[in-house]
C-alpha cells in the first residue's frame, strides 16, 4: 500500500494533481449533504464529479473509487424513486 501511494503522490505532483484528493473529498463531503437535503439532482452530478477525479488518480481497484460508484449509485436510484 505505501508503495502505491507514495506513487500516486509522484504522479500527482507531476501532471499537477497534487490538491486533486482534498478537492475528491470535500465533494464527497458535499454529496453526502445534498443527499441527505433531499437535493437528489445536485448530489447525483457532484457524486459523478467525484468519480471522474478519482478515477483519474486512482487505480480502477482502489477502494475510494468503488466507494464513489456506490455512493452515485445511491443518489442516482433515489432520484429515479423520489
């Protein structure tokens, strides 16, 4: 795990993503508010701003982004429910 995540901070600094993670998970703060607001829509778009971030600086199997496809997953079903 060190290992990985002492490149992805490499990588990071190189194509200037270096704040990218902070950014993934102040919006992953703010989709859990939006959804807990009831503001589907808002939540929904923010969840999939989240995703494209950290898919471009995470492995395809790192936990953070499958965590980011459950929680678009959720928004997403209750918009369609709600």
């Amino acid at each position: 795990m060190g290992a990985s995540v002492l490149t992805g901070a490499a990588q990071a600094q190189k194509d200037g993503s270096a704040g990218q993670p902070a950014i993934s998970g102040e919006l992953n703060t703010q989709v859990q508010q939006l959804y807990r607001a009831g503001r589907y829509a808002e939540a929904a778009e923010t969840a999939r701003r989240v995703l494209a971030l950290r898919e471009r600086q995470l492995p395809p199997d790192h936990g953070d982004v499958g965590q980011a496809l459950v929680n678009l997953a959720a928004v997403e079903a209750l918009q369609r429910v709600g």
